[in-house]
DNA sequence: AGGTGTTTAGGTTCTA
DNA sequence: TAGAACCTAAACACCT
C-alpha cells in the first residue's frame, strides 16, 4: 500500500474535519501544544486546499476550538510573549475518535461542569500567575488578587518552544492516536509520573509515520510534565534574578 | 488594525 | 428519521 504524500489530496478537499485537522497539527507538534498561528500553518503546509478562502476555514477552525471540550487553551509562558495562547488537546479527548480513525469521532467530547470548572480556575490562576510575573518584571508591584495562592503554585504548562519548527509528519500518516493514561487534566496531575514503572529519558521529538504514530512509547514521561517541569526551572531561575528579594514561590518541585 | 477567542444561528451530512 | 456531528457565517470583544 504505498504511503500517501503531503499532496495526496492536491486541490480536494480533505476527508477530515476541522477537529482532525487540529489535533494532526497539535499531535505533530513536540509539545502537543500549538499557537493558532501555528496550526494555521500545519494545514496549509500540508493541505493546499486550504490555501484559498482561508477567512472561512480559519474561523471555523477557530470555532473549534472554542466550542469543543477537547482542546484545551495554555496561557503563553510570560517569558514568551506573542498574540494569543496555545491550544493543546485535552488528554481524555485521545479516544474520541474511533479505532483512533481521525476520519470521524465516535462522540463529542464533553467535559463534566465540574471538570471544566476545576481546569478553568487552574488555568486561570496559571494566567495570574503569568500576569504577575511579567509586572514583577516591568518593576510594577503585582496585583494581588492576580497572584495564585501557594497551593496554587505549581508549574505552569506553558510550552517550551524549540526554536526549529516541529518536524511534521505526512498528514495521511496520523490516523492514529496513541493509547494515552485517563488522568485528571489538573495542573498537579499533569506534574505526576505517567506511572511507577516509568525510567525517564530525553525526550525526543516524534516524528510521526504509519510505523511509529500507532503508539507512543509509554516509558517516557508524558510531553506535558516535561514541558512543565522545564518551564518550572526556568521560571524559578528567572525569579530568583528578578523577583528577588520580593515574591519568591515555594520551593520547586523535583525537575527530572 | 489585525489577529485571536467566544458565541449564536442555521444549514448539511452521517449514523444508529 | 431523529439526533449527533460537522460546516459556515457573522457579530462582537479583547489583546498585541
């Protein structure tokens, strides 16, 4: 069966729907994260036929992304400003689609009140947090009520963004979503090991193909600690420069 | 100003 | 055939 290429689809419009077509390009991604930009860039690279009428598909995507439970907007790491956030897709959203065919979902993926209400206030307090440390590093005294409580200091999920581009798989390749651990999407839960058994190693870009998109190697810890983990040093070195000898968050939590 | 994000509304296509 | 999933358009607010 010979691999379809990155213009297999030429002109035609491709078989996915917008909701695939995200989460390819979040999925290809190292951090499993991307700005809008970003995912504009991923279909149009990939799909010709959304190099025209892009108002019309751009809003929709953005529709989206808005609209469904399963992605999940990032405050942008205060140290990394830029226009808009980042999208990641929410980590139990990974079954939705069936037998991990991107073609169409088994079933929308809903959220519980409760689960949206917690997220929400988590990222909320995340985006305070980033608020505050920018004005700390503007010399501006924070506002308090933007500073998250201690309990509430936990590392942020903002990306660490490599500076090349993510290596991006052949659209036709990413029919597969990965078996994924259900955990709760929390900011804490994220900072836990993916399981006991885990020997944690470098991470390593994956580069998507028939052969290796099927599974993710669950020996490595999830790219949503790593990512995490790496922003929280970062930020705790930034702080103890600039912060110092106002705010300084609670000690860090262990960075592999 | 232009990009981003949210919401509403109405239509089409697909599936059980 | 009904309901779910999906697509499109549009209006509006917010942010950089």
């Amino acid at each position: 069966m010979p691999r379809p290429s990155r213009e297999s689809y030429g002109d035609q419009k491709p078989p996915y729907s917008y909701i695939s077509l995200t989460a390819m390009a979040i999925w290809s991604s190292p951090e499993r994260m991307l700005p809008l930009s970003e995912i504009y860039r991923f279909i149009t690279d990939r799909f010709p036929y959304y190099r025209r009428n892009t108002q019309r598909w751009q809003n929709s995507l953005r529709h989206n992304l808005s609209f469904n439970d399963c992605f999940v907007k990032v405050p942008r790491r205060p140290d990394r400003p830029g226009k808009g956030a980042y999208w990641t897709l929410h980590p139990q959203a990974f079954d939705m689609f069936e037998n991990g065919s991107l073609l169409r979902r088994r079933k929308r993926f809903k959220l519980q009140k409760g689960e949206k209400d917690n997220l929400n206030a988590e990222l909320a307090a995340l985006a305070s947090f980033n608020r505050a440390f920018l004005a700390r590093q503007a010399g501006a005294p924070p506002p308090p009520p933007a500073m998250p409580s201690a309990s509430l200091y936990t590392p942020p999920l903002c990306p660490q963004l490599s500076p090349e581009p993510a290596e991006i798989p052949e659209a036709a390749a990413i029919t597969m979503f990965p078996q994924r651990p259900r955990r709760a999407f929390t900011i804490e839960a994220l900072l836990e090991p993916d399981s006991p058994r885990l020997s944690p190693s470098p991470p390593q870009p994956q580069v998507m193909s028939i052969a290796t998109m099927p599974r993710l190697d669950l020996s490595m810890p999830s790219p949503y600690v790593l990512a995490a983990q790496r922003y929280h040093a970062e930020l705790l070195q930034a702080a103890a420069h600039a912060l110092r000898p106002c705010y300084l968050p609670p000690p860090p939590l262990p960075v592999a």
